[in-house]
C-alpha cells in the first residue's frame, strides 16, 4: 500500500478499488485525513467512523443525515 499513501502518510481510499476498502483501512485513514470521508463507502460511514475526526467543518456534507447530531453540526460551523 506504499504507493496508495500520500506525501502526509495516510492512505489514498480513491486509489483502492472499492472491493479493497475496509472499514478498518478507512478508520485509519480517518484518524490522520477527515478529508478522506468522502472516499469512505457510506456503509462504512459509522458514528464510531464519525468520532474520530476532531472537527467537522468541511466534511459535514459526507456525514450520513441519520448521524447528524446536534454537537456534530454545531462544530462544523464554528469558526
């Protein structure tokens, strides 16, 4: 997987064919780029998923609509 990974060390999940990402692939690649989200298929998409991001801003549109609590929300529009 070293020529899936970025020059910040996570991995790329659009590089991998989507049979390939696992929901412990994506966790991972969660903790260290919340960007990622969107690359990360929707049934993957848990609370626990969500919770490792420390900030929501930029991501909330990726963030299933069921799991949109009000903390998640409100964080995701402060500056």
């Amino acid at each position: 997987m070293e020529g899936l990974r970025s020059e910040s060390g996570y991995i790329l999940l659009k590089s991998l064919p989507k049979s390939e990402r696992t929901y412990e692939i994506c966790y991972e690649t969660i903790k260290s780029c919340k960007m990622e989200l969107k690359n990360v298929p929707y049934k993957y998409r848990t609370i626990e998923l969500i919770k490792t991001m420390k900030h929501y801003n930029g991501v909330i549109k990726f963030i299933p609509f069921e799991l949109k609590s009000y903390v998640i929300c409100f964080d995701a529009i402060k500056p």
